[in-house]
C-alpha cells in the first residue's frame, strides 16, 4: 500500500487523471481465511482417509456443528445455497408462483424459475430493507404455493407477521438466511424459522467454504427428503427411492467451513469494528449513512452498507461508485437494479411490470463497502476520507462527471 496522499482538489482524483488511491484493486467480499494449519491438517487427513465426498466424517461434523450453532435439529449441508433453495422447493413439492423480494440476490428468484414456478416480487420496507409484510398479503391468489423471505444483509426479516399471513393462506415459509449465519432476532437464532432456512457459505460471505452451503429444518420428515434429493433420491446402494440431484458438499469444503467456523467470533469482532469506525468516520457528512439493523437484531455484519441519499450529498451513489471504482476501490452495489429490472424477469413482466418504488429507491442508494480480515483501519480511513472529500465538491465534481463520463 503506497502512503496515503490525501486528494485536495478534484483533479486530485483518479477518475479526472489523478494518482489512484490503491495500486491494487480493493474488493468488497474478499475471504476471510482461518487457520491455514489447520485446514492443511484436515486436507491431509481427507487424502489419508480417501473419502472425498458422500457423507464424509468432516461433512458430519459440519452438520452437527451448525445444529449446535443454530440450535436447529438437522442441518443438512449443501455444494451451494442456490442449489440449497432449488432442493427445498423442490421437496416442499411448490407449483405456481412463489412470493419473494426483488431487492435480493438473483439466485432467490433463479432458484424458482429454473425449476419452472414463477417468482412473484413483493416490495421491501425501507428502514430494514426486507420483504414488507404489508404488500404480502395483496399478493397472494390462488396460484401461490409458499413465500421465500430473504434476511438481507445477515437482518432477521419479520417473521412474526410473515408466518402469520403464510398460516392464514396455509403456505410454506422458505427462508433464504444467505446471509445469516449466526443472527439473532431478539434472542432467537436464525435456523429455525419457516418449514427451512437455507444459509450459503460462499467466498464472500463471512464463513466460507470456497463454494457450499447448509439447509436448516426441524422437520425430521423433510430432513428425509432433502437428504434423499441431494444424492440423486439413493436410500442405499442401488436403490433409487426418489427424484434427486447432485448436491452434495465434498469434504474439502466441509474442512473449510470448519476451519473458518473456528474464527467464527474473531470474524465478527472485525466486522463489527470495521461497522463501528465507518460510523464514527461517515458521521456528519451530509447525505451518506450507514444502514442500521433493527432493534432485536444482532448478525455478523459482514456488509457495511453505505446510503446515499443524492438529494443531501449532492452527488449521485452511481458517480460515487464511479470515482471508488477509479481509485482501485471496488464498493459495491448490491442488488442493483432488483431482480424485477433483470432478464429474463424484465421482458416476462415488460407489459404489467410490478411497482416497487421502494425496492427501486433503495436499490439507487446502497453503497457496499469493503470489510472484513482483509479490510485496515487505514484503509476505513482513506475511504471515509474520500467520501467526505466527494461530498464536500460534490456539485463541482457531478458536473465534472456529466461532461467527462457516462454513467
Ligand atoms: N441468496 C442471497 C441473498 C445471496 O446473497 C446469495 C449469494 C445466494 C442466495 C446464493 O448463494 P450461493 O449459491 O452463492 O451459495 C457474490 C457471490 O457470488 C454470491 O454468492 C453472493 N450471494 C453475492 C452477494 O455476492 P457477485 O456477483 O458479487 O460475485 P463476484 O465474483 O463479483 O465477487 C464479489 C467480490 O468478492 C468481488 O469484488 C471479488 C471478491 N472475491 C470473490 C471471490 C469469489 C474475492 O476476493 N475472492 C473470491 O474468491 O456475487
């Protein structure tokens, strides 16, 4: 890292032929790593055992380590949540249309269209950033066979009140919990929500395990079916009892996982003092916030995610974005523009598309920034630094940018 020249004036800036701020590009999302011993350890052991996958010893351990995380009573692990959802569908039989929020990951609504059910997007509540349960019910018809809430940034989502009106309507609760390993909402633990919660463990998220996931239930008959589905429906050698696939976890993901879980508190204590510095450093810049997670929520807060509220910065999020992406800093912004803006969702609903003028507030504003093992103090201070210097010159630099740049 070359020592932090401060920008003083606009041209000072990477995006108008300045000096980058970083030589090397600084990413949201990179991973953070536990043990490498230990890791290595286990790898040696997987080669010594030679059981790579199918159910193997670390796998087990694994299951049960997040059973004993979650204090769910199976837990059942995945190559990847996107597969993870599509199985859960799957074995809870689903047809027709699913409800879900736009304001996600693409894989919440592709997970459901892949399998031929049409996702139905409900619009998200602009102080937590999930499903509002106020535009559930208007949704619901006779098509509609379960609901699939997402806890967005590692945020518990209502449940109390989307369990409620699922009741009502007789329909499953799928929770994508992506981000949530480890979240409490007011004192309960993310798991064990709904008919089953399905948790990822890709790099970017703060426990890895390269690529994988896990499914969580307490219906030990659905814990059956899932498990039959993720090894192609074999209940024993040569017997096929069911539709499967392929969706096991390998054993070296399995080592990863358990390895990273070991760091699990190192994890967040980094991430809730990367949160902490960017609060005290953002504070008083006019128009950029930090999203706050609700009362009785407590996650992992492995995304700090910036607002931009372009009517009192006086620079848009999008510029912002531009000039971070200049300097070699790499924010992020999820989940720009909503899977209702995506294909093939865009061109299906192109004659009725739905209003989501929440969805589509938030989603202009949402700055993702880096954090994590990977992310410095200094670093927090040099980002903090720019965006205050942006807004300061935010007009100068917004007409700048309409001359010079496309956006
Ligand atoms: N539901 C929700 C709500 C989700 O957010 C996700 C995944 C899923 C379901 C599905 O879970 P999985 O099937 O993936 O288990 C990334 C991830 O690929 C995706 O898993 C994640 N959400 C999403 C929020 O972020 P992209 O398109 O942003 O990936 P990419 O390649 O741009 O990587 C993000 C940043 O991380 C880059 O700046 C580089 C850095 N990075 C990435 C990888 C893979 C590294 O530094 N090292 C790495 O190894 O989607």
């Amino acid at each position: 890292m070359k020592s932090f020249i401060p920008k003083t004036a606009v041209d000072d800036l990477a995006i108008f032929g300045g000096p980058k701020l970083y030589d090397e590009e600084l990413h949201v999302g990179r991973p953070n790593i536990g043990s490498r011993a230990r890791f290595y350890k286990m790898v040696d052991d997987i080669f010594e055992r030679k059981w790579l996958s199918n159910k193997g010893a670390y796998v087990q351990q694994l299951e049960a380590r997040i059973c004993q995380l979650t204090g769910v009573n199976h837990a059942i692990a995945v190559c990847n949540a996107t597969v993870g959802l599509e199985v859960v569908i799957r074995a809870l039989g689903l047809t027709g249309e699913v409800i879900v929020p736009s304001f996600t990951f693409v894989a919440t609504a592709h997970s459901l269209t892949w399998l031929g059910l049409t996702p139905v997007f409900c619009d998200i509540n602009q102080d937590t950033h999930t499903l509002d349960s106020t535009h559930l019910e208007g949704l619901i018809n006779a098509r509609t066979s379960a609901i699939i809430p997402v806890h967005l940034w590692g945020q518990c989502c209502e449940t109390g009140e989307i369990e409620r009106i699922a009741e009502a309507h007789n329909l499953p609760v799928i929770y994508d919990a992506a981000h949530a390993l480890g979240t409490k909402r007011f004192g309960t633990l993310v798991g064990g929500f709904g008919a089953a919660e399905v948790f990822s463990f890709h790099a970017t998220k703060f426990i890895n395990s390269f690529e994988g996931g896990v499914i969580t239930t307490n219906s030990e008959d659905l814990a059956k079916t899932i498990r039959l589905m993720i090894n192609f429906g074999f209940a024993g050698y040569d017997k096929v009892v069911s539709m499967g696939t392929n969706g096991k976890m390998n054993e070296v993901c399995a080592a990863m996982a358990l390895t990273n879980l070991e760091s699990f508190d190192e994890f967040v204590t980094i991430n809730r003092s990367n949160r902490d510095q960017y609060r005290r450093e953002l504070a008083g810049i006019p128009g950029i916030s930090l999203f706050v997670e609700s009362a009785g929520n407590t996650c992992s807060d492995q995304y700090v995610v910036g607002m931009v509220d372009s009517t009192k910065s006086g620079i848009s999020r999008n510029h912002i974005m531009n000039i971070f992406w200049a300097e070699n800093i790499l924010a992020r912004r999820y989940f720009y523009p909503g899977c209702h803006q995506m294909e093939p969702y865009r061109t299906q609903r192109a004659d009725n598309p739905p209003e989501l003028p929440v969805t589509d507030l938030v989603a202009s504003q949402v700055l993702i920034l880096p954090t994590g093992s990977s992310v410095q103090s200094e670093d927090i201070c040099r980002i903090c630094s720019l965006i205050r210097f942006v807004v300061e010159n935010g007009q100068a630099i917004s007409a700048m940018m309409s001359e010079n740049t496309t956006n």
